[in-house]
C-alpha cells in the first residue's frame, strides 16, 4: 500500500464543514488502507470536540490537528496532499479548494461546497453525488486507485487548467462587464 495523505483546510467547524462525515469516512478507509493520513489545518470550536471524535474512532494516530497556518507554510502543506477535502454542508466560495488546486492537488468536493461543477467539468477531482461518509470512502478508494495506477498526475494538471479557466480575474472581469453589458 502506498502512503496517501489527504487534507482539509479552514475553520473547525464540525457540522458546517462536514468534519464529521469526513473523519467517519477516512475512519472507515483506514480499515483496508493502514498507510493514509489526515491532515487538518486550521482551528475553531469544533477542535476538542474534533480530536475525541478521532480518539473515539480509533484514528488519533492518523489525524494530524495542524492549527492555524498561513503564507508559505499553509501552501507547502497543501502541496503534499495526495487530494484536498471540503465536504461542507454550507459555503459560498470556498478559498481554500481555489488554493488546493492552484497548486494541483486534486479536490474532493460537496455539491453545497458551489464547487463541484466546476471540479466536475475539468476532471480535477470528485465531485460528490452526496454528501455522506459512504461516499467520502469511496472517493478515498478512488483516489488511492488513481495514485496507484499513476493516473492522478491528469487530475493534478487539471487543477491548474481549471484555476486558469475558471478564477483568473481577467476572465471574471470580462464575464462581469458582459454581463452589466445585457443589462
């Protein structure tokens, strides 16, 4: 088994940002891959109640709690991820999955996280059809597959096609002018 790393990047905040659904579902993907890691940066007043519920599924071992990191060293720890997480139940743009794939780091992302289309369209992760632990796994299984088989390096380079399309200010200040043009 190769050793697969994932993360998550933001407020901790248990039920808005589905931590929850994600640390039962890398509790569940641990099971058959012993060599994973979750990393979570990032801090709020979920944490206690974060690292218990690690502790109480068994997986305290293979969580790291980083705090808050910003600059440099927040994108050095990004860019070691083998796929980003962001299973929120409420967002509106999400920086932190913009960040991710800047630097080509596949996304696993929740439809109310208003990203999956666009991870959908460019083949730059998995955009889940639910939002549940099942399906978290799932994307886990994927992404070790893909890492395995060599095939996650397409993912990687459609995060940056997808960041170059999608969120270059150029391109969005020409939507909006067009768009206050119909007006």
């Amino acid at each position: 088994n190769q050793e697969l790393t994932f993360g998550v990047c933001g407020r901790l905040d248990m039920h808005t940002k589905g931590l929850d659904l994600l640390t039962d579902g890398f509790a569940a993907f641990v099971k058959q891959h012993d060599n994973a890691k979750l990393i979570l940066i990032g801090d709020g007043q979920d944490r206690e109640a974060l690292q218990k519920r690690c502790a109480d599924l068994g997986i305290m071992n293979k969580v790291q709690f980083l705090g808050s990191k910003f600059g440099q060293e927040k994108y050095e720890i990004l860019a070691t991820l083998d796929a980003f997480f962001h299973p929120s139940r409420n967002e509106g743009l999400p920086t932190a999955v913009l960040e991710a794939a800047a630097l080509g780091v596949p996304c696993v992302v929740s439809h109310e996280s208003n990203m999956r289309g666009y991870i959908r369209a460019h083949s730059s992760g998995i955009g889940l059809q639910e939002n549940s632990a099942e399906k978290l796994t799932d994307s886990m299984v994927t992404i070790a597959q893909l890492k395995r088989n060599g095939e996650i390096a397409r993912l990687q380079a459609n995060c940056e096609i997808m960041i170059k399309k999608e969120f270059n200010w150029k391109i969005i200040a020409e939507r909006l002018v067009g768009a206050y043009q119909k007006v």
